[in-house]
C-alpha cells in the first residue's frame, strides 16, 4: 500500500492562506457543526441528495429500519431532513463536510499535501475558484452516475474528495515529475507524482467499475473520476504560468574598517 505523506515545496514563494482555510473550515464545520458526525439532522439537510438535485425539490423521507443480511444487525437509517437553502447550493455545501474522523484526516492531509504547489501557482484567487468548480462538477459527476447505473438516489453524498481530486488532477499535469514522499509499509519512498497519482486514480477506476456490478462500499468513485477528469482538462485554463519569486531586496552596507 502506497500513502503520499509531502511533496517537494522548494519553489513555493507564498503563503498559502487558502489552503489553509479550506482544511480548517473543513474541520470547523465537522467538529462544530456535525459534532464529530453526531449531528445527523446537519449532515442529512446540507449533503447532497442526487434526487433533489435531478429533481429540484427538497425531499424529506421518514427515517427506517434496515437488516445487515450478513451481521444480522438492525440499524435505524435516518431519513432526509429539510434543507434550509435552495438544494443546489449543496453541490457546495456538502465539499465542506465528511462522515467521520477517517474521512476527514485522509481528505485534509491529501489537500494540505497538494493543495499549496497549486495555489503557489494559480495565485489565491484563481485557485479558490478552481477548488470550487471542480468539486461541483465531481457531484454533479456522481448524481449523473447515480442516474445512469440505477443506484439509489435518495442517499446522500458528502465530502471534499471530489474537491481535493480535481486538485490531484490539475497537480498531475502541471508537476508530472515533482517528488511525492510516499509511506510504503515501514518506509518511506521519494516518487514522481505521475507514478503516487497514477495508482491513485487507478485504483478509482477499478472500484468505479466493480461499483457498477453492485460491489458497492459506500465511497463515491464516480466524484473522484469526475472530480480529477475536470482538474487534469481545466488546469491550463486557470494556470498563469511558473510563477517569479519575490525579487530579494538588496543592501549596502557602509562601514569603516579598523
């Protein structure tokens, strides 16, 4: 198993204030506003429901009892809540929640891995607007999925993955060679980035297809493809080329020798 943990960031010449404010809005609002995922009634009216979004409509089922056939464990399944906002704003308001601690720690540590090279090269501006387009089109990418293979619409889909994606794809083609540090069991590997992103997006195309032969286990590949399909094709368009570091001040010292 094959786990980036850093990357190469010597030419990295800026702060970088938006990446750092996604992954701590991400856990402001997981940590405050799910409660660590507890708050059921939050997560179910802000994540995104591919019916509501097919349909336009704010939907609002009871909740249910389901069976695990292979536990034989009955588990209460909460149904949709009301949604306070109009539901395709939660194309975007779900990129900012996850479902456990999990989720959450892999998804802020890809973004805090990959997510400053790129906004060292797109700017702030640009790269916020890049963030948010691609994580749209990765839920889009999932409901026009969820439509096409016949899977159950009424469950809801949250998390920056799709986001964080379209970051990896739009790293990859930028910084094909750039040195990922990788965790691969007790050591740790230096490996271009096409090799670390290539076997990830791999492994999103594998699950993607058993996904359609019902080999489901509840992750949204089809985010994840969509997610880094739409930042690898959309980079060049928001890229405003290496950037030039700050240029260094120089200073001329006067003094007397003795």
């Amino acid at each position: 198993m094959l786990f980036p943990i850093s990357d190469d960031n010597s030419d990295r010449h800026i702060t970088p204030f938006i990446t750092w404010g996604l992954i701590a809005l991400n856990i402001f609002v997981f940590v405050f506003l799910q409660g660590l995922g507890s708050n059921i009634g939050f997560t179910y009216a802000f994540s995104t429901v591919p019916a509501e979004i097919l349909t336009n409509n704010d939907l609002i089922t009871e909740g249910k009892l389901i069976r695990d056939m292979a536990s034989g464990q009955t588990f209460q399944v909460p149904g949709l809540q009301p949604t306070p906002i109009p539901v395709y704003l939660t194309l975007i308001t779900s990129m900012f929640m996850h479902g456990g601690i999990a989720h959450i720690a892999g998804n802020m540590l890809y973004l805090w891995i990959f997510g400053d090279n790129l906004e060292n090269r797109l700017g702030h501006g640009r790269y916020l607007l890049f963030y948010l387009l691609t994580g749209i089109i990765a839920s889009l990418s999932h409901v026009l999925f969820t439509q096409f293979a016949g899977a159950d619409p009424m469950i809801p889909s949250l998390g920056a993955s799709g986001a964080i994606s379209g970051v990896m794809g739009g790293y990859l083609l930028l910084y094909p060679n750039r040195r990922v540090n990788a965790l691969v069991g007790w050591f740790i590997i230096a490996i271009p980035s096409w090799i670390a992103l290539g076997m990830w997006i791999g492994l999103q195309l594998v699950s993607g297809f058993g996904s359609l032969s019902g080999q489901s286990d509840g992750v949204a590949y089809a985010a994840h493809i969509g997610g880094f399909a739409a930042g690898f094709l959309l980079i060049k368009f928001f890229d405003r080329g290496k950037p030039v570091p700050p240029k260094q001040t120089q200073q001329q010292w006067i003094y007397r020798r003795r």
